[in-house]
C-alpha cells in the first residue's frame, strides 16, 4: 500500500497524513486554549501576589524610616525615659511588619491551595491535547532511542524521539501482542552461538592465567539502549541477579567500536578487550535487537516528556513556541497537498493498494477552519500558515454577499 497526492502523483508522504493532520489541529487548537487560560488565570494571580508583596513593602519602608527617625531624635536627647519609648515603639513596629510580612506569606500559601489542583487539572489536561497529535506521525522524527530495564520479571521500556526545531519526546512504550519483549529475553532467542573470551582459567602447573571462552547463550538482557548509531547491552544470569556485563557498542566512519566492563562477583569492575571476530558477533546480537524492537515496539506509548531547546514544554510559556515550530515543520507538507489536490476546498490524497486500486481520502478545508474559529486573534494566527481558509471559497462568500 502506498499513498498518492490528490491528483495522483506519486507522494513521498507514506502514512495518513490527513487524518493526523485533523487530529493535530483540533488537539492544537485545545492546546492554545489551555494555553491561554493558564496564562490569563496566573497572569491574575501574579497581580494580585504583586500587589500584596508592593504593599509589604511599602510598610517596612515606612518601618525602616520611621525608626532612622527615632534614632536620630534620641541622639540628641539621651535620656532614660525617651530611650525606653523609642524601645517599645521599635518593637511594636517590628511586631506589626513581621504580622504583616506573615499574612502575606498566608495569602500566598492559602491561593496556592485553593487554585493548584485547578492549575494541575488544566495542565492535565494540556498534556492530555499535546499527547493526541505527538501519537501521531504529524511530527518527523530526525533521530530515536529506545531503553529497556528489566525488574521483576518485566521489561519497562521507554522511548526518545527527536525531532526538528530542538524538540525532544519520551514516552513510555510497551511491546505489541507476541512480542518476546514482554518478559525476560534471553541473547540465545536472538542469536545463538555467543562464546567470547571473558572467562580465565589458571594453570596448576605454572600458576598462569589466561582467558577461556564463555557462552551468553542463556545469559538474560537484564537492559538496553539502542538507537541507529549505538548501543547499550546488559546482560545478567539471572532475573533477580544484578547485570554482569555491560556493552557499550558504536559505529562511527564505517569502524565499529565495542567497550566491555564486566562485574565480579566481588562487586568490583574491569575493561575486557574483544577481538575482531567477538565485536563482530557483538554486532549481531546489536543489529538482531534493533530490528526486533523496531518491528514490536511501537515507540510512542504513553506521554512522559517534551522538551524543547532543552526546557521543559509546560513551565516558562513555551507551549506557543512548540506549536509554531510543529506548524513550520508541516506547513510545506500541507501546502503540497493543496497544489495536487483537484478541490480546492479540499485537502486530498488517494491510497493505492498493491493490486493497484485506489481510495480517495480527504478533508474539508472550512471544517479544519470551524476548528480554530473560538480562537482570538493571536491563536488564529498561528496556524495561518496552513491556509486553512480557501481563497475559493473565500471569493464564493464575497460573490453570494454581494
């Protein structure tokens, strides 16, 4: 099966971009809504923060005056009783700034309580609207990783995506019906035949030591992280032992590159070094574990984190700067499938199967458009690069008008 343009020309976008698309707008749109009340509501809080902090201020201004006062007059009339009241009157100013400076504090923490769980909810919920498009495959992926730790009988697995305008995903992934990737794997369901040199043996004779080979064939993977370019392998004897070896393998300029440290039993750590043909086999395994994961993980599970030059996406008011870079990264693309689609209220593509029948998909631009129409000025205008708005159909509103 492969997709085509609207008018039939061949497409080098192989997935339903159209029904993503539509996902991606309607979850955006709810987005910039969250976004904005978010805003708005701590915008109003922050003021109102601001205003008892300015006036706090304003009294342990007055404090700090009033008392410079009082001892410039006692300076110049040292007398017991006048030293005694300007005491007094010290420390009930004193008295009176601290009560104040406590209220403060209490109103502070008395908002916090009564609007985090609303914040918490709303940001939720903001997730929840971010989480529906980067599901999909709206957002390229330039590069991925995925790791894997084992404990307590089960893999816990999780996925990096990194995709463009410095825009970094994680989400949380399980493997899919009948994967092995569910329980323990052991290195011989995917390779068998793993005997390196990383045992010793000891001459009784002339007290020598040299190196003998071990199987891994029954050894678990107790973890991994994998990606295009490197790897991670751990492997371990048992599902309750801690893991034994760790291997640490990349390819750079053609040359592949594999680093061993190996754990005692005595707790302790060395390097081992692998010959041509080990790191070769090592390389196997590598590759075997790749296309395996690859072919029954599905890499986008569960949310965890999004991240962008670095920052996290729901602290700081980046949620605007995500979308615009998401909507520059397809606005091409969207532009594309207007120029080949035959209606130009319409956004088309066909799927043409193997025997060589084609199906029509589309959607209606003005139904995109109904999407973001609750939006003010400023959240419509983000998405106007992907002129949701025929100009067709603009032009047959005018014509009927008039």
């Amino acid at each position: 099966m492969r997709y085509l343009y609207g008018d039939s020309v061949p497409s080098p976008i192989q997935y339903n971009f159209l029904t993503a698309f539509e996902t991606f707008i309607e979850a955006a749109a709810q987005a910039v809504r969250l976004d904005q009340d978010i805003a708005r509501a701590q915008a109003k809080l922050d003021a109102a923060a601001n205003a008892r902090e300015h006036a706090l201020e304003i009294v342990e201004a007055f404090h700090r005056k009033a008392m410079e006062s009082l001892d410039s007059l006692l300076g110049q009339q040292q007398d017991p009783n006048t030293s005694v009241y300007v005491r007094q009157l010290r420390e009930h100013g004193e008295g009176i700034v601290s009560e104040a400076r406590s209220n403060c504090q209490v109103a502070k923490d008395k908002t916090l309580k009564e609007h985090g769980p609303e914040f918490e909810a709303r940001r939720k919920e903001l997730a929840s609207a971010v989480e529906r498009f980067l599901k999909t495959e709206i957002v390229p992926v330039l590069g991925w990783s995925i790791s894997m730790r084992l404990a307590d009988g089960q893999n816990h697995m999780t996925s990096v995506l990194n995709h463009p305008g410095e825009i970094i995903t994680s989400f949380a992934v399980t493997p899919s019906q009948g994967s092995m990737w569910h329980g323990p794997v052991r290195v011989a369901s995917l390779v068998q035949g793993l005997d390196l040199q990383l045992g010793t043996r000891k001459s009784w004779i002339t007290g020598s030591v040299a190196r003998s080979a071990i199987s891994l064939d029954d050894f678990l993977i107790g973890g991994f992280e994998l990606s295009d370019d490197t790897a991670e392998i751990r492997l371990r004897k048992r599902t309750d032992q801690p893991d034994t070896f760790l291997f640490k393998l990349d390819r750079k300029d053609e040359v592949l590159r594999v680093q061993l440290e190996r754990r005692g039993d005595d707790d302790t750590e060395s390097s081992v070094d692998l010959d041509e043909d080990e790191r070769t086999r090592m390389e196997k395994l590598w590759q075997m574990m790749r296309q395996s994961v690859r072919s029954t993980v599905r890499p986008r599970g569960r949310l965890l984190t999004v991240r962008v030059e670095g920052q996290d996406l729901f602290t700081g008011g980046r949620v605007r700067s995500f979308l615009e870079r998401v909507v520059d990264g397809i606005a091409p693309t969207v532009q594309q499938i207007i120029a080949h689609s035959p209606n130009p209220a319409e956004l088309s593509m066909k799927i043409e199967s193997d025997e060589g029948r084609r199906e029509e998909i589309y959607v209606r631009r003005e139904l995109l458009a109904a999407k973001i129409e609750a939006l003010d000025e400023d959240g419509r205008a983000l998405f106007s690069s992907l002129d949701l708005v025929s100009e067709a159909l603009t032009s047959a509103d005018v014509d009927v008008v008039v």
